[in-house]
C-alpha cells in the first residue's frame, strides 16, 4: 500500500489548488454565483484549458485521468474554494457520454469547456432512488416522443445539452426499461425553470412535453440506461464528498484561526477546553472523511465500490454535517452574516447531504450490503 | 403530584382555545404557519390583538396590571399559541425591558414607559452586545459621559436584532472605567431618533436582514433616561437576561415544529411508501420527542419555582440549551425529510405577493434557510458555552 498521490497527480491538485487560491476568493464566487447562468464563463473555460475537466475522464475518452483518485484531488479543490461552474454536471453526464463512441463530438465539446451538459434524472418522486422514473419515451416514426419531469437538475438551466433519462417500457420503480436521450435544451416542449440553490449553485426544474427527438438522439444502447446512471452516480457520490472535504478542510482552517485571534475574557477563545475539545474532534473526523474519500476513490472501478461509497457519503452528512455546525458555532455571532465566508462553506457541506442519498440512504445501504470482504 | 389539569386550568385551556380561534387573523397565522416573513405591520397587528385582549402583559404581575400568569398558564398560552399558527410576540420590551423597569425603574419611568410597550408606541431593541463584546459581556467599552443634564454616548452596538424597526434602544454603556469591569456599566434609555444614532443592516447568511450595527457619535440622552443607579446596571443587564432566558424554552414552537415534520414525512416517499414509516426516520423523529416531552415538564417545574415577577435562577441555563438544541434538531429532520427538495431556495417566495408555483411541494422552499437560521439560537441569548459555564459554577460548584 502506498498512501501517496503520483506525482503527476500531486501536480494536478496543486494546479487546481493554485487557481483557486488565484482567481478564486469568496467575493468572485459571491459575483459568479449571482450572474444569470450562476458562474463564470470565463473562469470555465481557463479551467477546461488547463485540463481540469480532462482530468475527469479516460484518455481512451479524450481525457488523461479518470481514475478514483484524479475525480478526488480536482473535487477537494474545488470544493476548498465553493467553485460554482458546471464541473459536477460535467462529470456526470460526461461519464454516460464516454459509454457510446456516437457520442463523442459532444463529449470532445464538453472536455474542451464549449459545452455545457446536465443530467436530468432525479424526479419529483423519486428522492434518491435511481430506478424510480416516471418519465416516459415512445418510439416514434423517425425516433423517440419524451413526456415527464425532471427534478432538482443540477446546471439545468445553463447547460446547453441535458441528457434524460426515460422509460420505454416497465413500471415506474423497475430497473429494466430504462434508457438515455440527449436532447438541444431549446428543443421544442423542453421548460427549463431555473433556480438558485440555498448554498448558491443553481438547479432546475424541466418539464418535457412531446418532445420529438431523432433516433440517433438516444445515448448508450435501448434499455440499458440503468447501468449507466449506476456509473454516473458513482462518480458523482465520490466528486461531491471530495468536494464536501475540502470545504471542511476550509471551514475548519477559519475556525481555527479565529479561535486563535478572537479574544474574550481576555484571552484567545481558543484557550478555553471546551473548545479545544471540540476542535479536536473535528480535525479527527476531517481525517477519518479523507481516509473515506480515499477508500472510496480507490475502489471507484472494483466491486467494492457500493460499499466504500455508502460509507463515505454517510460520513459526509453524519461528521460533516457536525463540523460544518460546529465551525459556526465556535465563530460565534461572525458566522451567521453572509459577508462572512465561515457560513457560506457549512451551506455547501450540508447541502452535499442532499445529493445523492443522505446520511440514512446510506447507512441503510450499508445495512443491506453487509460487511466489507 | 398530580398530571391532570385543574377544572380551572381546564377552562383557562378552554378561554385560550377561544381567543385564538376568535382573534388570531387567518391571514397571520396562514404566514406563521407557511413560514412566509412576518412585516413590521403584522408583529404590530398581533401585538395590538393581543394587548386588547389582555394577554400581551398577562405574565406581568397584578401590581403592574398583569395577571400574575404562573407556568402553567404560560405553557399552555405557549402551546396553544403555535398549534394555532400566532406569531411569536416581539420580546425586547415587553418580555425584556418590562421587567427590568419593574423592579428596576422609577415610578416615573415606569407609568411613562410601560403603556408605551402595551400599546406599541414604543418598538424596543436591545443593545448589549459590541464587537468586542460578545460573551464577555461585561468588557463593553461604548461610553456615556455625563455633561451637566445629560450623558453623551459613544461607541457602537452590534447584531442588534430588528434594530430597523425599533424607535428605542436600551443600552449598556461604560460610566466608569475603574475597578471590575462589571462595576463600570449602566443601563441606559435611548430615543433612536436622536441625531447621532446610526443603523446599518447585517445580512445573515441565508439572506435575510434580521440584525443590525447601532452606531452612536456624540449621542445626547438626558439623565433620566438612566435606569436604576449609575455603574449598577451590571445587575440589571443580567435580570434582563434571566428573564430573556426564561422563555427560551420553545416548548409550542417545538411542538408545532414536530407537527409540520409529521406532516411532511408523511406526505414524502421513500421506496414507495410514506417516509413516516420508515424506521431510521421514526426512530429519530421519537428521540426528538421523548426529549421534548421531558423538557415540557423541566420547563413548567422550573418556571414554577420562580416567585411571581421573579426570574428563574441559572437552571434556566439548562432550558437554554435544552430548547434552542432540540428546536435545531427538528429543523435538521425536517431538512433531511425533504430529500433533494432541501436545495432549491427562492428567497422572494418567503414574502406575501409572490405567485409563482412553489419547487416541488409547497412546504419546501424555507426549510433549510430556516435550518440554517436557527444556528444563530445557540449563539444569542448568551452562547451555549456559556450557559454550560453557568450551570457547571453557579448550579455545581465547579
Ligand atoms: C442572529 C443574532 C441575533 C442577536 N441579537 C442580539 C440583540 O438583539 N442584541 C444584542 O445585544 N445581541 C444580540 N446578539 C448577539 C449575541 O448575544 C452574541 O452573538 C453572543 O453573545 C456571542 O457573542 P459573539 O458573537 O461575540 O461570540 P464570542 O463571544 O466571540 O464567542 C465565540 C465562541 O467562543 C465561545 N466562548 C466564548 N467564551 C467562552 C468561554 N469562556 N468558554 C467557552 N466558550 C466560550 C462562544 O460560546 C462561541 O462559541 C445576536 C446574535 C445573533 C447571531
């Protein structure tokens, strides 16, 4: 065993790192977040440049990563900055392009920051189950007809692309009959209702109404969609906990500096037990979420991969949720004002409980799963 | 030992049931109970329904035209006051500065002030806390220096709470810099409409404009605005603070709390079936009330225990903590009930006016901002640090 990145990968990291720590300060964030697609264009494409999206995915699929690991260190970095552009949708609708070589111009167009593509799955009723769908595709004479809507669909309102899930045959929960079309977000019948999230990002509801698409329009083969939503999910359970860790490690940084600057009583709050205690705890659990992050990363492509996902994701919404409160509460006053930043980073850990299955999904997953081998 | 209810304290339940379903205006309770923001023309509303009914002071003692409420009464004021949807009543004068006029003020002050909170003429904040005063309460360095018939005021008070509606302010400010800090301070009344008093806005995290900076540069407040005697109000400061404490419990807050949960968990699915009947959620939604309904009880004993007027001694400390954790662990359940629609936040959607459909079902929208909101509750109020600080010296010896 070997508990330490390559160097190309300490590389990467320490590139999207520096951007971050460049170009990245809490104000930006606060300006990209506010604009009408909710983040920079430009920031976008010098970070698609700089191959950070390559780094998402498989040479074989025009990048040079895609392993476990390369999806951790770029999402910890990200996530130490609260970095609003469309990495998480990129990630995920890009590991279902990678699966159908018809796909590849888009997928080329996506690595290179020219496209922006979001995955429409979650239903208003489906919660975090990846099977239940609702939204229906009937062949037609020269492809497929779409009815249904989309839930919570993370960039949906700024992607130019989003990719759908829909059922040709089977009943709402059943595994089998599901399949994936990639439709023009302007297509006709397509409503997009964009919004802000209570961390900052955006989301969007999208209505589908007889939206008639062409054959070639379906992704991957007919039926199959399951399996590569399955892949997506995974990659996205990992990214958003990578993502989670590094806004604690950040959260936890501040927290730690105030307590060292901050005086009441006449002395530095941090000399008070309760909160060393306290802060203690915190910097074990961070080291406990990273061991998890890196068991899970490890085990992104093995067939272990539920498990350690499960436990990792129930870690992020059960510790990360504690640190996230934690950080506030020791700040005192200071966090609850959003010019702050303190508060803006606790938002985003406990919002990442909402991606994805929470903290009980997961630890009911477990349940089922069993014992690790 | 008896649990039941008196026939009088059954009839007292009877009169409040009434008032509420009588007086409580269907357009209030609709926002209470929706979570829409309250405008400073509603608290004035529900203040004035109140007070014409006699319930606005009915805590007060007789002496002072109360009632002389004992816990009970309040509880169940308290309970059936959220179950029907009322809006909280705004504490600062007539649950904080009241009291402190009391037993404190002078007849004058007294027979000026108190019909001013009653009818509402007066909206008071509270200005105690400083920059570089926040548990350290008693370090507060804004000055009040006496020039013949007047002190003049300098200095700055923060996160003062709905300090843009308010026409008053109650200060701590510094009169004496020798000896404890403690013994330098006083307790001041301040008109916000004297030149020199200044009001910024902080934003809170989740976007709302709740809390304020009061500015003050060469602020002229006559002496009889002083309260009590120079360089005692130390003591004051912390009877105000007892009596802010003592109705921190939120026992009909948490109830009602746990009653919108239910009625989301059961209307949420999970596999197909209600998220009520899933076992990791009940399980976590019944600890949440076996605390509560010891708390209930904790509270009414404690409150029992208090003479009339009076405030509770430091096991307030203990509904401090108790209160403000449980109410954020219903708001952190209610957060998680909701699944991916904990996300979506439309902030114009919380004011009245705002048509469009609501994402996904119509209770999701405030959940988490008010998640995250309540973490200012074991902040205020003296932190929970602090109140562990109380309790470990004041109640064990420690
Ligand atoms: C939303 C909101 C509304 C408010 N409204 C008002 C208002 O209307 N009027 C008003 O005057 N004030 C108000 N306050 C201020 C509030 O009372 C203070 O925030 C509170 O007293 C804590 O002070 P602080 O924020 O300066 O934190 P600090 O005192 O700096 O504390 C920071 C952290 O250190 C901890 N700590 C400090 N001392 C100790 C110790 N000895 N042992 C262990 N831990 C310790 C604290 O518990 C906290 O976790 C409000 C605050 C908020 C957030």
């Amino acid at each position: 065993m070997d508990f330490n990145h390559t160097d190309e990968r300490q590389m990467l990291a320490d590139m999207v790192g520096r951007f971050v720590t460049d170009n990245y300060d809490i104000e930006s964030r606060h300006h990209h977040a506010a604009s009408d697609v909710g983040y920079s264009q430009e920031v976008w494409g010098q970070l698609a440049e700089l191959g950070v999206i390559g780094a998402l995915f498989d040479e074989a699929d025009g990048g040079f990563g895609g392993t476990g690991f390369d999806i951790a260190v770029v999402f910890e970095q990200l996530g130490r900055g609260l970095v609003v552009e469309p990495f998480l949708a990129g990630l995920m609708a890009g590991t279902i392009l990678a699966q159908d070589k018809n796909q590849q111009e888009l997928l080329d167009a996506l690595l290179s920051g020219q496209s922006v593509v979001a995955l429409a799955h979650g239903e208003p009723g489906s919660r975090y189950s990846l099977s239940h769908v609702e939204t229906s595709a009937t062949a037609s004479a020269d492809g497929f007809v779409l009815n249904g809507n989309k839930a919570v669909v993370i960039s949906g309102d700024s992607a130019d692309h989003v990719l759908v899930s829909a059922r040709l045959s089977g009943a709402v929960d059943d595994a089998e009959g599901l399949s994936l079309f990639i439709v023009p977000r302007d297509a006709d019948g397509v409503h997009v209702r964009g919004y802000p999230t209570v961390d900052g990002y955006r989301a969007a509801e999208i209505a589908l109404h007889d939206v008639h698409i062409g054959s070639d329009s379906l992704v991957g083969e007919q039926g199959n969609g399951l399996a590569l939503l399955d892949k997506a999910n995974a990659a996205g359970t990992l990214a958003v906990s990578a993502e989670a860790l590094g806004a604690i490690e950040v959260a936890i940084d501040m927290t730690l500096e105030y307590l060292k600057t901050r005086k009441q009583f006449g002395v530095p709050i941090g000399k008070f037990q309760a909160l060393q205690h306290r802060m203690a705890d915190m910097m074990t659990e961070r080291e406990q979420i990273r061991s998890a992050v890196i068991n899970a990363a490890g085990h992104l492509h093995t067939d272990q991969r539920d498990w350690h996902l499960s436990c990792l994701k129930n870690l992020i919404g059960r510790s990360g949720r504690k640190i996230a409160e934690e950080a506030i509460q020791m700040h005192g006053g200071m966090a609850m004002t959003w010019e702050y930043a303190v508060g803006h980073y606790s938002k985003r850990i406990v919002m990442i409980d909402h991606l994805f299955g929470d903290e009980d999904y997961h630890l009911k997953r477990i349940m089922t799963l069993g014992s690790a081998a | 030992m008896d649990l039941n209810y008196t026939s009088e304290e059954l009839d007292f339940q009877q009169e409040i049931r009434g008032f509420f379903a009588e007086k409580l205006p269907e357009s209030l309770s609709a926002k209470v109970k929706s979570k829409k923001r309250l405008t400073k023309a509603d608290c004035e509303t529900w203040h004035a329904i109140l007070n014409d009914a006699g319930y606005l002071n009915a805590h007060w003692p007789e002496a002072f035209g109360g009632k002389s409420w004992n816990a009970i009464q309040r509880d169940i004021f308290d309970v059936e006051g959220s179950a029907f949807g009322a809006p909280r009543v705004v504490p600062f004068g007539v649950n904080m500065l009241a009291p402190v006029l009391m037993a404190f003020g002078s007849e004058q002050q007294q027979q000026h002030y108190l019909p001013r909170i009653l009818d509402g003429t007066d909206w008071w904040c509270q200005g105690y806390s400083e920059p570089g005063s926040g548990s350290d309460l008693a370090s507060l360095k804004m000055s009040a220096v006496r020039e013949g018939d007047h002190y003049v005021l300098n200095g700055q008070k923060t996160w003062t709470t709905l300090g843009q509606y308010a026409n008053w302010i109650f200060c701590l400010v510094r009169t004496a810099k020798e000896g404890k800090p403690q013994q330098g301070i006083s307790f001041i009344l301040v008109d916000m409409d004297t030149p020199g008093v200044e009001v910024r806005p902080i934003i809170l995290l989740e976007g709302t404009h709740e809390v304020n900076e009061v500015w003050f540069t060469d602020v002229k407040v006559p002496v009889e605005n002083l309260v009590g005697e120079e360089n005692k109000g130390w003591t004051y400061a912390k009877y105000l603070l007892a009596h802010e404490r003592s109705g921190i419990a939120g026992v009909g807050d948490a109830l009602a709390g746990i009653e919108h949960l239910k009625h989301i968990a059961r209307d949420q699915k999970t596999d197909g079936r209600p998220l009520a009947e899933d076992p990791l959620f009940s399980a976590r939604l019944a600890e949440i009330e076996i605390d509560l309904s010891a708390m209930r009880t904790t509270n009414m004993r404690i409150m029992q225990a208090a003479a009339d007027g009076a405030p509770p001694g430091p096991e307030v400390s203990m509904l401090k903590i108790k209160g403000t954790v449980l109410r954020q662990s219903i708001n952190d359940l209610t957060r998680r009930a909701l699944g991916p629609y904990a996300m979506p936040f439309v902030s114009e959607a919380l004011d009245v006016g705002f048509n469009e459909e609501p994402i996904g079902p119509d209770y999701a929208n405030p959940v988490s901002a008010d998640y995250f909101n309540h973490r200012k509750t074991s902040i205020y109020g003296g932190s929970n640090e602090i109140q562990r600080n109380i309790i470990s010296k004041m109640m064990m010896g420690l």
